[in-house]
C-alpha cells in the first residue's frame, strides 16, 4: 500500500515541486513504484516530469471532477521512472467548481485509493496557497514534506502552514502528521543559513531530514529539459542529495 505525500508550503519559488519531482526520480532510481502528482495548474512539475502539460489527454482535473479515473488518467514517464498525474491551467477552474460538489476536499483521496496497491509512494506537488487544491492533497495524505530556505523568515511563514495542517489533522484526516522539515537551497557559507538551520533543529528536533539539498544549479537547469535533476545530471551535488533524501525517506517510512 503506497504512503501518500504533500509536498506543501504556502510561498511560491522555495523548492516544492524542484523536491517533488526529483524525490519521485530518486525513490525511482532506489527501486520504488512512484506516482507523482501535480496539484499546481502552473503544471512545472508535470513538464518537469517530461509530460507536456498542453498535450495531456486526460489531468488531475478531469479526476477531480470525477470524470476520469486516476489510472485512466495518469502517464508513464519513461525518462523519468516514474507515473505522473498531470496538471494544467484547466486545474484552476476546479476550484470554483468544486464549491457547489460534495465531499469536495476528499475528492482526490477517494480517487487514489483505488491506486494504492500500484505504487510504494505517491508524491502531490502542491501550489503555493492554502487553497482547495492544497486541502485536497492534504486530505489525501499521510504526510507532509516541507521544502524550507533558512531565511530570516522562514520560521514565521512555517506558522501558517502548521495551523492548517493542525485544523485538517482535527477535523478532516487523523492520520495526517509533518513528516519533516526539508532544508533546501542551503549555502553553507552563509552564515544566517547556518544559523536558522540550528534554530530549526532546536525548535523541530528529528522533524527536521539529515539531508540536506544543497544549492546547485543544475537542479535549476533540468527543468528545461524537462527533467529532474537526478536524471539530467546525476552526479551533480544537489542531484546526489535528492537520492539521499530517497533514501533517508524510505528508511523513515518504515518507522511510521
Ligand atoms: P516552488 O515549487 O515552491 O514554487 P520551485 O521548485 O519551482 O519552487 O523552485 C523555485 C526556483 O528555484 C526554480 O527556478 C528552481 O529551479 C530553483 N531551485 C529550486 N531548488 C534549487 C536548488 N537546490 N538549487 C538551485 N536552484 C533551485
Ligand atoms: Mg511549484
């Protein structure tokens, strides 16, 4: 039965769907049955996947709405290693739609319990908000990841995001838990990086990943060639921290 995931964190540009989709490639490569989901009709993680967002027959859309199953919806990436449940700007209408519908936030949890069998792992890359979307994924899963940069900020901005996941943990999913902080971006040279990643051990304790994604530009480069950096350069640092983390992830989930 797979473990089900949120990537989430509610500010745009801190690493979500860079830490989805080269998780999805790094539990691949470590022997995994992955499916990655896109929650974000931005759709980076989904061209990121090798998927082209435009040309997709059939979206997480279409499953919510209920007009499509998820294996019927979902693709293989064969670069990749890994299923992928696309997403596009159909996505954003979704949410006005989904106002009027019943059990509008369990719609994509019913929808992938009829896959659990087929995967280890399904991975949701979530859009930047506290949004239906976010709480559909959240309302799905097991967990959560939350990518981090050890900004001055970054504990304020944890603030909102750990209320949510409280409230849905309340009163929508008992089994939803943080997982863990991933720290991501990380220049050890800087030394408030340096600083705000003790005070999140402090703070966090073992909610905190030992990995550690380092700032590296060819994980920043494989989005245009539509892949994750674990596979467009693999022996790249940031691409060998994420096989890291898959790692580290596979050996934590067998603790849960
Ligand atoms: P989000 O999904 O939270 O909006 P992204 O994963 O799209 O964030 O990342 C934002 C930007 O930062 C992208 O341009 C991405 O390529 C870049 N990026 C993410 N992680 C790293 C990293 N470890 N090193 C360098 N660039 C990164
Ligand atoms: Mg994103």
């Amino acid at each position: 039965m797979a473990k089900i995931f949120c990537v989430a964190n509610q500010k745009g540009g801190v690493g979500k769907t860079t830490t989805t989709v080269n998780l999805a490639a790094g539990l691949a490569k470590v022997g995994q049955r992955v499916l990655m989901v896109d929650l974000d009709p931005q759709g980076n993680a989904t061209m990121g996947s090798g998927v082209d967002k435009r040309q997709m027959a059939l979206s997480v859309y279409d499953v919510l709405l209920e007009s499509a199953s998820v294996a019927e919806a979902a693709v293989f990436s064969e670069k990749c290693g890994y299923h992928v449940l696309g997403a596009n700007r159909e996505l954003a209408g979704a949410e006005v739609e989904l106002v009027e519908v019943e059990r509008r936030e369990k719609r994509l949890k019913t929808a992938l319990a009829e896959v659990l069998d087929n995967y280890d792992f399904v991975l949701i890359d979530c859009p930047p908000s506290l949004s239906m979307l976010t709480l559909n994924g959240l309302c799905a899963a097991h967990g959560v990841i939350v990518p981090m940069q050890c900004e001055y900020f970054a504990l304020e901005g944890l603030t909102d995001l750990v209320n949510t996941i409280k409230q849905v943990h309340a009163n929508l999913n008992k089994d939803l838990a943080i997982i863990g902080l991933l720290r991501v971006m990380f220049d050890p040279r800087i030394t408030l990086q340096q600083q705000v990643s003790d005070q999140l051990k402090a703070h966090f304790g073992d909610k905190v990943f030992d990995t550690v994604i380092p700032r590296n530009v060819r994980l920043a480069e494989a989005p245009s060639y539509g892949l994750p950096g674990v596979i467009f350069d693999p022996s790249a640092r940031g691409s060998q921290a994420f096989v890291a983390f898959a790692s580290e992830m596979v050996a934590r989930i067998g603790k849960l």
